[in-house]
C-alpha cells in the first residue's frame, strides 16, 4: 500500500477472500480508495476502464484460486488492447504451494500468454522490487497487464520500515529492463521514411491504439502533419479515439475517412484499397482490419511504426518497418518539410476522396462488400438513428461500449470524439467488458466529464451485478455533494444481434439464436437497484426526449427497445 500510495495510484478495485485479508488491514492507512465490486471480472474490467480514460495503470486485486482465475479475461483483453495493468493476486502459504492446496491455481502458468510479465513473490524483501518492475513494465514501452501473486504468509511477513535493504538483497536476482537499440529505430529509418513519402501520389495514415497510448503529443502531431500535408487519415477501431475533430478549426481539420477494415466505413476502405503508400502507426493489422493480409501489399508500400518490435512484419511484410513510439515518430514527420508540388499531389488525392466521399458512390473492394452492406443497414435502423443522435453529444463525453451490434455501429456512427473518449474492447471482443468499465472510466474521469455506455441486452447481463457497485459509488459520491454523470443505453432487441446476423447469412433465415423464453425487464431492474429509467420504442419520442435526458446530471438507465 505504501508504494500503490507513493506511485499515486487514486484507486484500486478489488474483491476480499482469505488470502489477501492481510492487505486490506493497511489499506485504510494510505490515501488510496479502494472499489469492491461483486465479482473479480468486474474490478479487472473497471481498471482497465480507468486505465483507457486516464493514461494510467489501473490496479486490481483478487483473492487466490477462483478469485484470481476470475481476472483472467481482463487480463487477456488487456493484453491485446495494450493496457496498461497491474494485478495483485493472494496466494496460498509457501509451503502449500503447488500441493493442491485449497483455493490454490497456478496464475503463473496460468497468464503466460496473456500478460505481460508475471510474478510469484517468495521473498518478503523482494516485493518492493517486484512491484517497481512490474509497475515499470506495465507502463512503459508497449503498455499491457503484469500479474504479481503474493502468497498469504508473504503478505502476513514483517519487513523494516527502511526498505534500503529490501532493495539492496531482491536487485541481487531482479532488475528494471533496460530500452533496446533496434536496428531500424527511428533514427536510422528517417532517411528511408522520407524517401518513400516523397515518392507516393496516394499515401494514407492508417491510425492505431499505439497513437491513443502515445498521448496529446502523438495525436497533435499527427493530426498536424496530416492537414499540413493533405494526407487522409483511416483508423483501427482500437485507433478512433485519437481521430475525433472536436475543437480543432474548420481549415485545420485533417481529412478523417473513418474505421477500415470488415466492419468499417466505405470511405475508409476505398482509400486503403486505392492508395499506394500506408503509413500505419501503433495498429497490429489484425484480421478485423485487414481480412485478407496476403493481397494487402501487392499494389501498395507499407511503412509499419510501433513500438513494439515484435508486431512488425508479423501479420502484413513492411519494406520499411519502424520501431519507434508513435508520439516520437509523428513529431519527425511533422516536423519535415516537403516540396510543394508533392503536397499539391496529395491535396488533389485528398480532394478526390472528399468528393468520393460526398457523393458516396465510391466502388469498395469485393471483400468488404458483405460487411458494409451490414453497415448501411445497422446505420438506417432505430439502433443506428439513435445512436448517431446520441453522439451529437460528444462535448466533454467519454463514449464506452461493450461488445456486439451496438458498439460496431457506435465505431461508424460516432465520429466526434475527443482523445481517450471511445473505450471498448477491440482485440478479445468481450461481452460484459462495458459496465464494469464505465464505473472505472466515471472513477477517472467522473468531476469533469460526462460517461455514456452503450451496451446490448446480451452483454450487459454477463456483468449486470455490478450495478451494486455503481449504487454505492453514487451514494458516496452524493454523501460528498457529487453527482456522478453516467447515462446507459441498453439496445434490447431479445437476441444476440450480431450473432444473429451473421448466422442468418451462414444458414439462412432459419437460424435464430434468440433467449426469447425469458427476457429481462431492465426498467424494473433500475428500480431494484436505485436507479431511474425510461424505455423507447419510436425514434421520434427519443429524439424530442435525449436532450433533457442528456443534460440531467445523473446516473440514467435508458432502454432501447426494437
């Protein structure tokens, strides 16, 4: 706790069991306030929420066994979405482990895959070396989760005050990572980057998460290079947050094309289609953002930047891969002069998609045909309307989604956003990922903005118990003269909507994997829990009544029938 204190961690969001009772006896002598959900998924979600608001390392703490087995797909969503994480697991006694003990798993072998790093505490004196590293790369480089288990006679040990010696014997055996030297860092690539920009008629940014991890400086900068130089840009979904326009001048706009890939908007995809030049940043071409890798580089040149070296040239072969922080790699180009007749050619390829994009009758690729066809549908139904009225409402709004139907059309329909203000699961896709993170995105960005989740009837109920949480966080908060802003749209339309879809364009009309015989009625359910709410089922008397909604300082439940 002492270090949790010293390294500014506001809050931690936890569930007790017999093996990390030892920490919740210091828990109240630090200044740093803990959340105690209603099950472990819900306090990894809630700091991966806070984390994805913040910037900062969230933190969570579980019990041994079932306890800890219960973060695991947070932090496996963690992983593949690059946030920044520390979890701190009970274990049991020294001396019981690896005997099967009661409430004993393995969480080292357990998270190898999925985490960062991990660790297994034997030593008293070592943890707070442990815990510097595991803070250290949990937050730098490429950010994701590091998991710490701690065994209960560990945390129940007695160490000095002064903890000098704590570090001088644990440095013996561990030790803070050191940055590489890359053979194609950025300073030995400049030269090489510059040369084939200035060769392109039809280059286009291809905007990932690594650009919303650098920060304000790789988003201005980006952003900076991109008008100046007249350079559209497309993003991943993991990448949308660092690509909304909300206040930044008319004139000084860049040319933002939208989501690419499968489930992506047309404009978007027609210009990765048809440009001869990518310049992705911080995006690890996933199958979602390009389905078929192996045709993506035969009309086109890649510059592939990340910062993490291993994602270069894993999914799609780059001629010039980059291993740079986006921040440190945006502020080169921008900082680059180019001749004006290149950048006329650039304008005039930016002009072209703007009148593409104008007319909207833009030829797509063949593979994308099915999924924008989907898109155009979603974007005229009641869910589609509702949503995009609801993003009008962008100022000093942070957007959360779960996983499904809404959150694909929320990505395509919600296009003004500030930078950290669309938090959802992209790389794991996991559904009940979306309340528990509000609550930790309202933890960190509750005084000053206002927390919209948009989520489906099926994923809102794998996580729904955490309305409890929210319950007391809003009663805390109202015993403080506060009022925390959250407004929930739950989509309710007695299915697995995108489940449904696509099995109905598999095997035809006759699949239909809806839990019809019996349906929540989430009205009542607000109720029990404290909580207003109000149901639609016409455009129009949603449309006349979202302002008022909007503009009422409060936690709303807000159901959406189809």
């Amino acid at each position: 706790m002492k270090f949790l204190s010293e390294k500014k961690c506001e809050i931690l969001f936890d569930y007790p069991g017999n093996t990390i009772l030892e920490l919740y006896g210091a828990i109240d002598n630090y200044d740093v306030k803990h959340v105690t959900v209603r099950h472990e998924q819900g306090a990894v979600h809630a700091a991966e929420g806070y984390a994805r608001a913040s910037g900062k390392v969230g933190v969570c703490l579980a019990t041994s066994g079932p306890g800890a087995t219960n973060l695991v797909t947070g932090l496996c969503d963690a992983m593949l979405d690059s946030v920044p994480l520390l979890a701190i697991t009970g274990q049991v006694d020294r001396s019981s482990v690896g005997h099967d003990a009661f409430q004993e798993s393995d969480m080292m072998g357990i998270t190898i895959p999925i985490t960062k790093h991990n660790y297994l505490v034997k030593d008293p004196y070592a943890l707070p070396t442990v815990l510097e590293e595991a803070w250290t790369i949990a937050s730098t480089g490429r950010p994701g989760p590091v998991l710490v288990d701690i065994p209960r006679d560990v945390l129940a040990g007695e160490v000095a005050d002064d903890f000098t010696e704590s570090y001088r014997k644990a440095k013996s055996s561990l030790h803070i990572p050191h940055k590489r030297i890359y053979e194609n860092s950025l300073d030995k690539m400049k030269n090489r980057v510059k040369s084939l920009l200035c060769k392109s008629y039809r280059p286009v940014i291809l905007c990932g998460g690594g650009v919303v991890s650098g920060g304000e400086a790789a988003i201005r900068s980006m952003r900076e290079f991109s008008s100046r130089c007249g350079i559209p840009i497309v993003y991943t979904l993991m990448g949308k947050s660092a690509c909304g326009a909300s206040g930044i001048e008319e004139e000084k706009k860049p040319l933002i094309l939208g989501m690419a890939g499968i489930h992506g908007t047309r404009d978007a995809n027609l210009a990765l289609a048809k440009a001869d030049l990518v310049c992705a940043v911080g995006c690890r071409f996933s199958d979602r953002t390009v389905p078929h890798p192996e045709n993506f580089v035969d009309t086109k040149v890649l510059i592939h930047a990340d910062i993490d070296a291993a994602e270069l040239c894993k999914n799609i072969y780059s001629i010039c891969p980059v291993v740079a922080d986006s921040a440190e790699f945006f502020r080169f180009l921008a900082g680059e002069s180019f001749s004006e007749e290149r950048i006329e050619m650039w304008e005039h390829w930016q002009t072209k998609l703007r009148n593409k994009k104008e007319s909207e009758q833009a030829e797509i690729p063949e593979d994308f045909e099915d999924y924008v066809n989907i898109i155009k549908k979603d974007k005229n139904s009641f869910f589609g309307l509702c949503t995009k009225e609801i993003g009008k409402y962008s100022d000093k709004t942070v957007f959360v989604t779960d996983v499904g139907r809404h959150q694909l059309i929320a990505a395509t329909e919600i296009t003004d956003v500030s930078p950290r203000g669309f938090i959802t699961s992209g790389g794991l896709g996991t559904m009940g990922f979306g309340l528990p993170a509000a609550i930790g995105t309202l933890c960190a960005v509750g005084r000053d903005k206002r927390v919209v989740l948009l989520t489906g009837d099926g994923s809102f109920q794998m996580c729904m118990q955490e309305l409890a949480t929210l319950r007391e966080i809003c009663d805390d908060a109202e015993t403080k003269g506060e009022e925390p802003d959250l407004k929930i749209f739950i989509y309710d339309n007695f299915a697995l909507g995108l489940v449904e879809e696509w099995g109905k364009r598999l095997y035809g009309e006759g699949f239909s994997p809806k839990y019809e015989k019996f349906h929540l009625n989430f009205s009542k359910l607000a109720s029990l829990y404290g909580f207003p709410s109000r149901e639609f089922s016409s455009f129009k008397r949603f449309e006349s009544s979202l302002g008022e909604i909007m503009e009422t300082k409060g936690t709303q439940i807000i159901v959406i029938k189809a």
